[in-house]
C-alpha cells in the first residue's frame, strides 16, 4: 500500500502539489488525468522520489521513504517501476541488452537468467524477434514496448507509466495500450497511469484521480467520473466544455466589454454565427433588459458553456428573494427569448437564496 500524507511540491514560480492526501492499495489500476501543469507527472516523480516533496510524506508498506536518503533508495525503487514517456533506452545496446542491464547490475542476476527472462517477456510484449536489434531501428511504439519490459525485469511491485502514449503516432497508441492491458489483467501489480486517453483510463481502471488545483480534485470508479462527476471542474473537463464566466455585481457593469467578451468565446470556439446571435441576444434580453432593472443591488453570474455534442448552454444565476424572471419579463422580451432557446427554465434555491435560469440555446 501507498499512503500519500499532506505532500507538497513547490518550485520557484508554482507549486504543482499542495497538501495531497490518498491512500493506493495494493492490486489498484489507477488512471491520473486532468488539464496539462496540474501536477500529474510531478505526483508519479514523487512517488518514486525522482522529485524530492518539498513537505509531507509518503508511505510504502508503512515505510517512510521521504525520509530515506539518496543511497537507500535502490530497494524502494525496485519495488517501484517507472515507464517514461520518451522510452530513456540505451542507444548503444541491443534491446535484450537494455532490459538485461538492471537486473544484472541492481539485482545481482546472473547473465544466463536475465537473458532468459528478458527473452520471456520480449514474447509477452510482442517483440522477441526484436532481440538484437538497436533502439534506433524500432518505431516508438515498439521502443515503448521495450521500456515496459525493461521495468517489468525488476519485477517490481508497483509500475508508474508517465503519459505512456504521449510521445507515440497515433497508429502505435493502441499496441502500447494492448501490453498495458494486459498487465491490469495479472492482478497482481499495482499500476498507476498518467493519461490523457480518457476512453482507455474508463476501460482499463478501477480507479480515476482527477487532478486539478494543487492535488487529486475528484477520487473516484471509472463509471462515477466520466459517467456523473460531482465536481465542477471534473464535469467540464470530461465534457470538453469550454467556458466563460462573467460576474455582474452593479448597474454601472460594462456591458460593452461583456458583449465583446462573449462574441470572442464565440469565434473562439468556432460557435456558428447563428448561434452567436441567439447567445448574445439571450444575454442581452435577460440581463441588460430585464435583471438590471429588476435586482437593486445585482449579483448576477453568468457561465456559458459549449462543447461540440452538447451545444451552447448558458447558466444565469442571481442572488437575492425569489424571483421568476421569465414570468416579469416584458413579453417581447420573452419572446425573443424563447426564439432563441431550445430550453429554457427557472428555479430557486431557498436555502442560499439563488435564482437559477437554464438556457438550452436553440442549435
């Protein structure tokens, strides 16, 4: 088992991990995913002490290895194998070679028993005829393959694969992925995979961290977080959304700006010039028209989200007493609202007092 205790990593200008809390037992395939500087391949480097945390501890079978010097650390990282994004093989050696190195040097294997292994797990994947060839005349995706053998000759408890695939043509991603698989099938390893294939972290694991704000945001099975996060920033990035919030908190607001803003997150994300107008006439007759002149003191937030299945929806809530702006509203107002809309809705939350409005924009 892995316990990870308030860990933190900070560098001059960023700090990529604050305070991250989680326990990994033992037989657990784990998916890391997230948005890109959050902290996923900074949490792997600090497992295996490749990065030194800058506070807090880590755990192996309830041995503290953040505490471990440098010359300790040899059993620790024979317990835990690291495969790497860009292969790091030996150019210079044969690929039996390159998986024979460790175990001979680290382990103490004789030279007859780390090729016979070494032989064997060429077979498992996919790659004995590959034996006396040179790193430099394999594709990346067989050169990846060679780096998974190469750890699996340590036989090391624990694998961690660093955006395995990143560095692939996307016609070699899937046989990485297929020895990737097979290996969550032993069951009796514990793999933790930085990725940024969501369909192959939903198939292939039992668990899915969602890294975001300094540490692991969401923790969760496969069918909860793609299937129905509970977090915000979860749901947006498993949706694709791409966002804008706008924050409305008096009557002297810059509209101007606003509307500005919003007509760039249209052309930004490539919005149909239809659907622009129906966005910016939506805000336009809710809010400049109707909630400004209704709200006296205004706290109005405004979320518009668009990803290419779902379309343009816009979520307007304002704080205060209820109030059903769609049954206020001057009827043209209205009108041209609903024109606009696909859907639309109102609701209340008495218990923090907000008025919600749901608008579906007509696609």
């Amino acid at each position: 088992m892995i316990k990870i205790r308030n860990l933190v990593k900070e560098y001059a200008n960023v700090t990529p991990l604050n305070d991250v809390n989680v326990d990994i037992n033992d037989g657990e395939i784990i998916s890391v995913i997230g948005p890109s500087g959050t902290g996923k391949s900074t949490l792997l480097r600090c497992l295996n002490l490749l990065e030194r945390p800058t506070g807090g501890k880590i755990y192996l079978d309830d041995l503290e290895i953040t505490s471990l010097k440098e010359k300790d650390l040899g059993k620790v990282r024979q317990k835990m194998g690291m495969v790497f994004q860009n292969f790091n093989l030996f150019g210079h050696l044969t690929v039996i070679e390159n998986i024979m190195l460790a175990p001979m040097d680290l382990l103490g294997v004789s030279k007859h028993d780390a090729y016979e292994n070494g032989m064997k797990l060429l077979k498992t994947v996919g790659l004995a005829e590959k034996a006396l060839n040179y790193p430099d005349e394999l594709s990346g995706g067989q050169k990846q393959r060679i780096a998974i053998a190469r750890t699996l000759a340590m036989n090391p408890d624990i694998i961690l694969f660093d955006e395995p695939t990143s560095a692939l043509d996307p016609t070699m991603v899937g046989e990485v992925q297929a020895v990737i698989r097979e290996l969550a099938k032993s069951k009796d390893k514990t793999l933790i995979i930085v990725t940024h294939e969501m369909n192959f972290a939903k198939a292939i694991s039992t668990r899915v961290f969602y890294m975001d704000e300094g540490g692991i945001y969401e923790d969760g099975t496969p069918e909860q977080i793609f299937n129905e996060p509970k977090r915000e920033r979860t749901r947006r990035f498993i949706k694709r959304l791409k966002v804008l919030e706008l924050n409305i908190l008096n009557k002297n607001y810059d509209f101007i700006k606003c509307g500005s803003d919003i007509e760039q997150y249209c052309v930004k994300n490539q919005i149909s010039s239809l659907e622009s107008r129906r966005v910016m006439l939506a805000f336009e007759e809710l809010v400049q028209q109707n909630l400004i002149n209704y709200l006296e003191e205004p706290q109005i937030d405004i979320v518009i989200e668009y990803a290419e299945q779902q379309g343009v929806i816009m979520n307007v809530n304002y704080a205060g007493a209820e109030l059903n702006i769609l049954e206020q509203a001057d009827e043209l107002s209205l009108n041209m609202l609903k024109s606009a809309s696909e859907e639309l809705r109102w609701s209340y939350e008495a218990y923090d007092n907000i008025n919600k409005i749901y608008i579906k924009i007509k696609a």
